[in-house]
C-alpha cells in the first residue's frame, strides 16, 4: 500500500527482482522471490502479507543485515541510485543509521537488557556522528519524547526489563530515528503497542 507520490523524482529506493535465500542441510531455500518496490521520497509505504512471507527478510535485505545464512542471490536494491547489494560490509556501516534506519520487530531480543534506555539511545547518536557533548542529553530525551515515551529523565535511566512491550517498541523507534535517516524501515514497528 503507498501514497501517492510525484514519479518524476529520482526513487529512494529501488528494489528490482529481488530474491533472498537460506543455505540449508539440503541446499538453499528460496525466502524471498522476484521482488519489487519502489520508494519516493517522502512516500510511505506498507508491505503486507501472511506469516514468512518475507517482509522482514526483504527488510534485513535493504540495509544487508540478514539473519544466519541468509544471502542475496539475486536482483537489485538500489538507494537514491547506488546499488547496495555489491557495497562492502565498511560501506553499508557508513549507510545504516544516517542514510536508511530501521525499527527491528522484537524489542525483546534487540535492545540490550544490561544498558539503561537512554544509554542505548546515545549509542545510535554516537555511531552516526549526530551529537556531541552538551547537546547529547537533551538529544536523547528529545528523541524518547518523540516516540511517545513519558517523563524522558525518569526512562532515560530505566533499563529494557522495566519497560512494558510498548514501551521497549517506542525505545527502539527513538533508536531508529536518531540519525535522522531519509528511510526508516519499520518491521511491525506496532506489534507491542
């Protein structure tokens, strides 16, 4: 499902064939196969489909970060025209988080349960370079507000296991919009809402 959007603009991103496969005991097993998608600027879009349809590994797939085996075997991912799938492990470091974030689906496995929330927070600031000293504080608590979160000061200094499923979700969309990236990819970003 998409919005509307003036086509005359170069894509965000532009996915063409894509497949996406695991290595198995018996070979590889096709997860995902022949797709396609295209991204303008400013456009929201939502993929939908059954259970292992392959939504979140054509996710993981656009920023290269597939689970175990995975493996891109085919097609491309293009981001404002580069082509990501032959870009180095360094290169797409430099990508993620500034250029194409992403709210993982589980806020259990994905945030850290031995760091406090704000900490976790200024990690993702830190890793993109955004804020630096004085600013980082109030960048935190901004971000944490922005997702929804309450009384910024107070969970900030909260650890994962004192939050409620919600609460970890919305810490994790604080994380994913640190770096202000242009692609926020949200994997079910309201499953524990």
């Amino acid at each position: 499902v998409a919005n509307e959007m003036n086509t005359d603009v170069e894509p965000l991103l532009e996915i063409k064939d894509l497949e996406v496969a695991f290595q198995s005991s018996t070979g590889m097993v096709p997860a995902v196969r022949k797709a396609n998608l295209t991204i303008y600027p400013g456009q929201s879009v939502a993929i939908v489909g059954e259970s292992g349809s392959g939504k979140s590994t054509t996710a993981h797939a656009i920023i290269n970060l597939l689970p175990g085996s995975g493996k891109i075997v085919g097609g491309s991912i293009k981001f404002r025209g580069e082509e990501l799938t032959t870009k180095s492990r360094k290169e797409m470091e430099r990508i993620r988080g500034r250029h194409i974030g992403l709210v993982p689906q589980d806020p259990m496995s994905n945030l850290n349960p031995v760091w406090k929330i704000g900490f976790q927070v200024r990690e993702a600031l830190k890793a993109n370079n955004v804020v630096k000293g004085s600013q980082m504080h109030q960048r935190v608590n901004d971000l944490l507000a922005e997702a929804g979160l309450p009384d910024t000061e107070r969970v900030a200094k909260q650890y994962p296991h004192e939050f409620s499923g919600g609460m970890r979700q919305r810490a994790l969309i604080a994380i994913g919009l640190a770096a202000r990236p242009e692609l926020l990819i949200a994997d079910e970003p309201t499953s524990a809402l």
